[in-house]
C-alpha cells in the first residue's frame, strides 16, 4: 500500500523480481463520524482482502508476503500488519494515520487539519469524533504485528509529526513478543522522508528477510 502513483514507484519493486500487487483506494474522501460507517473501515478491510488475494495466486508462496507504503499507504500498512496474521515483513514509510490525538494539536497542515476544522466548528462533536478514530489509529493497531518491521521518518515532516510516527514504531508488536523492528530517521527531511535513497535500505532490508523473491509487497 503507497501513496505515490508514480510510475518508477510502481515499477520498483517488480524491477527486483517480486511480484507485485498495487492496491487502489476505492470511494476516497467519502466520510463520516460513526465507526461501523467510517471510510478507513472500509479501506482496511481491502487491504486485508488483498493480501489475501494475493496469497491465492499460484505463483506466490502464501507464507513470503511483505506490505509496504508511504504516508496513508504507510499507515494502512502499520493496520494490516496488526490484522492480517503472518506476514513476512513490513515497510511503513512517514506513516499517516498514528496517534490522530496528538497529530491534530502538532500541526496544522492537512490532512490532520481537516480534524481541527471540524471540532472547532462543532465541539459538541469533539468526543465522538476522537472515539471514531481510536478505531482506525494504525498505532494502536501496530500493537498486534509481529512480522519484523521497517519504518522511516523525516524528523522535519510538518504532515505526519514525527513524534506520530515514533509513536506507531514504539507501539509496534508491543502485544506479543516483539518482532525485528528498526527506523531509518532522516533528520533534514520533511514527509518525502529519505526518497529514493531509503528505496535502496529498503530492497537491501527485504531481501535479507525473504526467502526467495516472490513475495508481494502490497502497494497502493
């Protein structure tokens, strides 16, 4: 699951001889405050499907699948790795979608934004709306992964605060024994992270925890 619809992006991963399954975000924007209804529910629930999807190919091995994505993707990332069972490996990249009640009082570029402009317009909703996200918070959900975790973050990100992202990283695993994580930290970036140079980390940490390339990294 990624952000970036660029085609070097999409091409990155099949160029290193894994197949490859790009997950698109049906009905974006679409929105509301009750958790059975809200959009992410939605969203998660295809991304799940779609690793199970891909488990069903022939030519993939069940057991070697990866998730990985940049920003949303990151966090839908970070969601399905505390969702769906037995994966191989997770690439979340400057997460989105982490510790909602901290991001919406560090920053005040969009998407978390979008949260401050709606309880200031309508604090009488302010509880409801912090309770439906506490569902979707990909930190919390991190809690359950065990698969070994690769995350990375810019440290001057004004989009995804970093402390956001390290909140998810802290959390990852913490339910069960905890898995094989690190965090590639780049300290002068901003939400493009470390670009194409951690592309580079993240082939290298990937192919050290696979054994054969026919895993998918799910991409969006």
């Amino acid at each position: 699951m990624r952000t970036s619809c660029t085609a070097p992006g999409r091409r990155l991963w099949a160029c290193a001889g894994y197949a490859h399954l790009v997950m698109d975000t049906r009905g974006q924007g679409a929105d509301t405050a009750d958790p059975e209804r809200y959009y992410y529910r939605r969203l998660y629930t295809d991304a799940v499907r779609a690793v199970s999807a891909v488990r069903s190919l022939p030519e993939v091995d069940p057991s070697q699948v990866a998730v990985t994505g940049t920003s949303q993707g990151g966090g839908i990332a970070l969601a399905v790795a505390g969702l769906a069972p037995g994966l191989s490996a997770v690439l979340p990249d400057v997460p989105f979608l982490c510790h909602f009640p901290r991001a919406a009082t560090l920053t005040d570029q969009p998407p978390y934004s979008e949260i401050t402009r709606y309880v200031k317009l309508h604090r009488e909703h302010a509880a409801t709306v912090m309770r439906t996200l506490s569902y979707f918070d990909a930190a919390t959900l991190a809690r359950r992964a065990t698969a070994p975790a690769l995350f990375s973050v810019g440290l001057m990100d004004r989009i995804c605060p970093p402390s956001t992202v390290y909140a998810a990283f802290n959390h990852y695993g913490a339910r069960r024994t905890p898995p094989d994580k690190r965090i590639s930290v780049y300290p002068f970036n901003d939400h493009e992270g470390g670009g194409p140079d951690h592309e580079v980390v993240k082939l290298a940490w990937l192919a050290a925890r696979l054994r054969t390339p026919s895993s998918i990294p799910a991409q969006r």
